[in-house]
C-alpha cells in the first residue's frame, strides 16, 4: 500500500519529451497549413468580390448613358443630333438633348463617348476610357479590361435582334450589348508564382426606347 500512495518522482523520458513534442509540432503545422490555406482563399474571395464590383459600376455607368441615348428635351430631335453618332466593336459615341435647349453637347452627359483604350500611366492594361464631352481627354473608367473569347465590347442590334456587325448602320441600331471582363492577378503566392488571374466578367444589354 504504501508503494502505490508513495510519488512517483520518475518523471518522463527523454525519448518521451521528444514523441511529445513532434505530435505537438505535427498538430500545430496541420493547423498552420489550415489556417494558411483559408487565409488564401478569403484573400482571393475579396479580391473577386471587389474586381467584379467595379466592373458592375463601371457597366452601371455606361448602361445610364446608352439609355439617355435618344434623349430629346423638347420632345423632338435637333437636326445637328444623332442618338448614335458613331459605332464600333470597341467605341460608341451617343447623344441627348438632355435640357431641350437644342445642343447635345451644352450639359453634361449629352455627348459621350466611351473607348477601348490600351494602357497608360495611371490605368494599366487595356481599359475603357469615358469622355463627357466630345473631344475631351476623358477618365479611365476601369483598368485591366478584357474581352472574353467571341465577344465584343459592344455589340449592335437591330429591331428584329439581327447582329449588325462592327460597321453597323446608324439608324438600324436598336439595341447595344455591353459585354467586358475585369481582370487581376491572383493575390496568393501561389497564383502569384503560377501567374493565375482573377476575371470577373459582366454583360448587358440596352435597347432604345425610340
């Protein structure tokens, strides 16, 4: 009895202490890489949710002005004006009467035109360009744009929902398709060494109402 009461002062091995601690470092890389590889994934996920929030704003934009497109104030079209001034697979030039003053270039958004445009030293990659007004240097709308494979920036309609092509006829437009991918390179290092991308892409389409 008093062999089992008395204390074992014994203590452990050395052997012991160091099974031990590679169970410890065992446990504490598998967390380690858990955590590491969540991090990375919330990383890139708030990546992708910002890239495509600003590629939504920037389609937000030009679908408003496609819509003004037409737009005569007095309720009828000035003769120096053309809802469509000019049309491509990668450029559009739209105006409005927007005050009914007869000039659709006297107010702000009557005249717009919106580029494909290659990079600069403030917007990299290929970004579309807005100009407010017809002539001016214009802003870069969003950065780091891409067309998806088959697509086109903007694509022509007519009133039976025929393509009218990369030349359209002015007056046959009826409807404009809007499609584009934004584009970043992925934020982990993984995607960083392997040079993977984050594309986020967005399409609408605007008809006429007129």
């Amino acid at each position: 009895m008093k062999r089992i009461l008395r204390d074992d002062r014994r203590g452990f091995t050395t052997a012991e202490l160091l099974v031990a601690a590679l169970f410890g470092m065992i446990v504490m890389a598998t967390l380690y890489g858990f955590y590491r590889e969540q991090l990375f994934q919330l990383l890139a996920q708030e990546t992708k949710t910002a890239t495509l929030e600003d590629a939504r704003g920037a389609l937000d934009m030009m679908v408003r002005d496609l819509r003004n497109a037409g737009s005569w104030g007095s309720g009828t079209q000035p003769g120096s004006c053309l809802r469509v001034y000019s049309a491509s697979s990668t450029s559009i030039r739209i105006q409005a009467d927007l005050d009914g003053n007869g000039d659709c270039g006297s107010a702000t958004g009557e005249d717009v035109t919106y580029d494909l445009s290659s990079a600069t030293s403030t917007c990299p990659g290929s970004n579309i360009i807005r100009r407010a007004a017809f002539g001016a240097t214009g802003s870069c709308l969003i950065p780091n744009v891409v067309i998806p494979s088959g697509s086109t920036l903007f694509t022509y309609y007519d009133s039976s929902g025929t393509d009218l092509g990369s030349s359209p006829t002015l007056t046959s437009i009826k409807r404009v398709k809007i499609t584009f991918s934004a584009q970043v390179a992925e934020p982990t290092p993984e995607g960083k060494a392997a040079g993977r991308n984050i594309t986020s892409t967005v399409s609408s389409s605007v008809e006429f109402r007129n």
